[in-house]
C-alpha cells in the first residue's frame, strides 16, 4: 500500500507508473487494435507526413508508422524482460556464491571486473557475430551477457554485508548449514537490490537493444522494432524525420519511466543503496 | 618517509592488479574467438573451397596446432603488439586501428569537453538554489538526457542543424592531421554534442549531489560567516572539495562514451574505431573484432589504474584502503 501512495504523491512517479502501464497494454493488445497492419506495403502512400489518416506518417514502403511503433512496444518488452531474466538467473548465484565464499568471489570478481572492462556495446557487437546471425534469442544472450556481470556485482555487494548481520551468525550458531543460511536468509533479502537494479537492467538493455537493431546487427529487419525503424529511416531523414522520431520518442519514453521507476524503488526499498547502485 | 612507502606499495598493488585484469582480458577474447561456430577458414573461403585450400589456409594461421599452443602464440603476438591481421582489408589489424584513431580521438575530446562544459556547471547551479525552479528543471534536462538514446539524440541534431537550419556539415569527416585544416573538426560538433549530452546529464547529476554535501560542511559555513563572496566560496572552497566524487564519474564515461561513440560514429559516417567495429561484424571480420575489444579494454584497465593512482596522490585516505 505504501507505494500506491507513494505514487499518487510523486508527480514524477505518477508520470513514469503512468506510461510504463500504457505500455504493457499497448504491448499486450496493440496487434487487436492497431488501425493498419504494421507489414503491409502500400506504395501510393510512400513517405506521408504525420495526419489524419496516418497519425505518425508513412515510412518508403508506405507502412504505418503508428503502428508499427506500438507493435515494435511488443518486441521491446519481451526482449526487455528476457534480458533481465537471464541477468537474474546468472547474476544472484553466481552473486550470493562470490559474497559468501571469499575464495570463489576473489576469483570470480576478478573475471567480472575483466568483462566489465569491454564496452557495453562492444561486447554485445562481439558476442552477435560470433554466435552469427541476427535473431531474438541471440539478442537476448549478447545483452544479457554484458549486463549480467552488472547484476552479479550488485548481489556480490549486498550479500557482503548481509552476511555479516546477526542473523546469520544466529542462524549459523545454532547449526544451520551453508546452503539454508544462503536460501533463507540471504537471498530473501537480497530482494530489494535485485528488483532496483532489474529495472535499471530493462532501461538499458531496451536502449542497447534499440542501438544494435539500429546497426543492422540485432534482430532481423522484417521485425517492426523502433531500433530497426530508425535504421531504415535514415536514408529519407530529411525528407521524412518523421520515421525516425516518434520509434525514438517511444524508446526514450520507456527508458525514462523505466529509470524514475527505478529511482523511487531505491529510495523506497532501501535508501542505502544510493551510493551502491 | 611512511607516507612515500604507502604510497609505492599502494601504487605496486594496483599495478599488479592492473597486469591481472590485462590477462584476463586478453584470455577472455581468445576464450570468446573459439565460441565462433564451425570453422571460420572453411565459412571464410565459401563453399567451393577445397579441402586442399581449407589445410594450408590453417596452416598459415596456426589453427593447425593444438589450442594450448594456439593461446600461447596469441599471447605473445599480444605482447609483441601483433594482434593479426584483418581478413577484409588484409592489413595487420593494428594498423587499420591506427588510421582510425585519429576521429575517434577527437571525437572523445570533443565529447569530454561537452561533457564537463556541461555538466559541471549545471550541477553546481543546481546545487547552489536546491529545490528552486533551476534545479528542478536541470534535474528534470539531466533525467531526459540520460534516457536519450545518443544515436537518436544524434539523428534529431541532424534534422535540425543540417536539415533544416543548414548550420552545420552531417556528416563525413576528413583528417585534420593529414591536410592540416582545423576547419574540419567541424564535423565533429554535432556528433560530440550527441555522444557528450548523454554523459553530461550524469556528471550533472554528480556534481549537484557532491556539492550539496560540501556546501553543508562548517568550514563553508565558516568561508561565508568571514564575508567571503558566494562566488569565491562556492568556486574556491566548495567545487575543489566536491571534485573527486565529479572526477570518479567523468573517468567513468569512458567506457560509455566508446559505447556511444560506436553508434554515433555510425550515424554521422565518420571513419573512426566505432564505425569500424560495427563494419566488421557485418563482413565478419573476426581478428579484427577481436583486435578492437582488446585495444578498447586494455584502454579501460589503464585508464582505470591511472585515474586510481591519481585519487591517491590527492587524497592519502584512499592508499589505506
């Protein structure tokens, strides 16, 4: 209940739960109720500007820029989401594990801070040419293995000091093995890091996801993704901006509400994490 | 005399961290090369080669050879500064770096300069009147930007200034080294600004919150309660004093200004590193790939160590750590 209030008093939060809701739906429902089909061609109406008839314009094939952004909302909330999974299921382990063991965590920080080392986007380009070609499962494997390293750092931090609270050396005392005081008393309270940090996990990866269709890299082009539409758009961005901005306001609309979002949980959640995350 | 061994064994301890992470590094790559699946000789000589061609292909390579004995040679080859040779333009990879460190160079300059120019500035206005209209409207600039993607921030400049207003070039860029002409680093306005904004919204964010911690400190207090202008206290005691926290972030933005840089070189066409990264993903051009995420990382690491050795020769609480 607390952060339904929280909510409703923060302007700013109100905006980002705001837009962020809108989107889920658009992503859930739009193929129901988009006004054209976001494939089909339709060369008299090449390159129209934002109007009744098209609200965001047409592209060069004569699609609907309208709707092909709130299908693309689709694309970027699955590949969002499966990137912050596949952070999770690499990051909490391999996190709890490295801040527990001070042997496993000296040898595997040192690997971490090493990944850590190549460019975000770098490695993601990497990672797509050698599994080799263009595909959603293989997006969501290149980013997520740049931000999983993110993901294991925060859980190793917080798992440090978790594990020098009295609880645990409670639990501990009175016999509780390694593997319990893991399950159930450090990664229980792991929850509140975690969450914060998914949520700055979907801000970038849909950015980084959006920066490498926009190379031609990402997923394949017959996809409507707001990256990939920037990308074709580039050629008439002068004669048609139009193609390029409204995919682009979308993207750093949900990065925006995804980063408030995230803000707010931190200082809600745990207002110590502000020097940590 | 205490002081100087602290400081030599703190400089030993990072420099021996710094060799660790270098290794690492440079085993992570090689580990990375051999994920490519099947075989890049036969997938790089086509179909119709024969296996004739594929073996001495090998052979010329080294892939012939069992793998302990293939990371050994690669290590070498790292030290001795040969990172191979590009299979598109046939050159040695480094080279081909080397004719495209020129714009990414400047390219960062330029951004780095935004960067600060920017964010510094807004950051410490912002922080001087908390929660007036100025901070919250900075705050909120400094939100947006960091939720720009900068390819897209790059595009929008485009439409404007190139498009519309016809105030600048969009795009291309030729060397300034080469014909001696500065005028050309005005190609690189455009795209600085898009790639600098970004990180500038972050080193705003910086700059806002360590100052509001300085400007509570007594000795400001003290600075004011002598008659001091606002402006020497603010400039003189207190920005000095919130600079290290600023320095972290910017020798932070490196990694994410190469990051950007990769997309905005792309956008812009400028022949600098970042475009030629995303150029040889698309042909496939594995040892350079390769050769760039080394080069970049290595970067990283060094900057890394650097910017840490600095921090302890400014402030001797950080060498007991």
């Amino acid at each position: 209940m607390g952060f339904v209030r929280l909510v409703l008093r923060r302007k700013t939060l109100l905006f980002a739960v705001g837009v962020l809701l809108s989107l889920v739906i658009i992503a859930i429902f739009s193929p129901y109720f988009v006004p054209y089909d976001p494939d089909a061609l339709s060369l008299t109406d090449r390159l129209r500007p934002p109007g009744a008839a098209h609200f965001f314009g047409t592209d060069h094939f004569g699609r609907d820029i309208f709707s092909r952004v709130l299908v693309g909302t689709r694309v970027t909330f699955i590949l969002g989401l499966s990137i912050s999974a596949f952070a999770l299921a690499f990051g909490v382990p391999l996190g709890v594990l490295s801040g527990y063991y001070d042997r496993v965590g000296m040898v595997l920080m040192r690997v971490i801070d090493a990944i850590m080392a190549f460019p975000a986007i770098i490695l993601a380009l990497a990672l797509m040419a050698i599994m080799g070609k263009p595909g959603m499962v293989n997006v969501i494997i290149a980013v997520g293995m740049v931000w999983a390293p993110r993901m294991v750092r925060v859980v190793y931090s917080s798992t440090l000091s978790l594990r020098e609270n009295t609880y645990v050396e409670a639990a501990r005392a009175l016999g509780a093995s390694s593997g319990r005081i893991l399950v159930r008393h450090i990664t229980v309270n792991l929850l509140s890091p975690v969450i914060v940090q998914s949520t700055f996990t979907f801000a970038f990866s849909i950015m980084e996801v959006a920066a490498l269709n926009f190379l031609g890299v990402g997923i394949p082009p017959y996809v409507p993704s707001w990256g990939g539409m920037m990308n074709e758009g580039r050629t008439y961005i002068i004669r048609a901006p139009w193609i390029i901005i409204f995919p682009g306001v979308f993207l750093a609309l949900s990065v925006l509400s995804f980063n408030l979002l995230g803000d707010a949980l931190r200082d809600r959640l745990d207002p110590k994490l502000r020097n940590l995350l | 005399m205490s002081r100087g061994r602290d400081m030599l064994s703190y400089v030993v301890r990072r420099a021996a961290g710094m060799v660790v992470s270098v290794l690492l590094v440079v085993t992570i790559t090689f580990v990375l090369m051999q994920l490519i699946p099947g075989d890049p000789v036969s997938v790089l000589l086509g179909p119709n080669a024969t296996p004739e061609q594929i073996e001495a292909l090998k052979r010329t390579w080294g892939l012939d050879q069992p793998i302990w004995v293939q990371f050994y040679k690669y290590f070498v080859n790292f030290f001795r500064g040969n990172l191979g040779e590009s299979i598109f333009f046939r050159q040695p990879v480094l080279r081909i770096i080397g004719q495209r460190a020129e714009t990414s160079i400047f390219l960062g300059i330029m951004a780095l300069m935004v960067v600060v120019g920017l964010g510094i500035p807004a950051g410490v206005i912002a922080a001087v009147r908390p929660n007036s209209w100025v901070d919250n409207s900075l705050l909120l600039l400094a939100l947006a930007g960091a939720s720009i993607p900068s390819f897209w921030l790059g595009l929008m400049l485009m439409v404007l200034f190139a498009g519309k207003l016809h105030l600048l070039p969009s795009s291309g860029y030729t060397s300034v080294i080469a014909t001696g002409n500065i005028a050309n680093l005005k190609n690189l306005i455009l795209p600085a600004f898009a790639l600098g904004f970004v990180n500038a919204a972050l080193v705003a964010r910086t700059a806002r919150s360590s100052m509001l911690d300085v400007l509570r400190a007594d000795y400001i207090t003290t600075a004011r309660a002598k008659g001091l202008r606002d402006s020497v206290v603010i400039l003189k005691h207190a920005l000095r004093n919130a600079a290290i926290p600023i320095t972290t972030v910017i020798s932070f933005t490196f990694a994410s200004l190469v990051s950007g840089a990769v997309v905005t070189e792309n956008v812009f066409a400028l022949p600098g590193v970042g475009s030629l990264i995303v150029q040889s993903v698309l042909k496939r051009d594995y040892p350079t790939i390769q050769g760039i995420m080394l080069v970049v990382a290595v970067l990283y690491v060094v900057i890394n160590f650097a910017t840490d050795i600095t921090y302890a020769f400014l402030d001797p609480r950080i060498r007991y750590r």
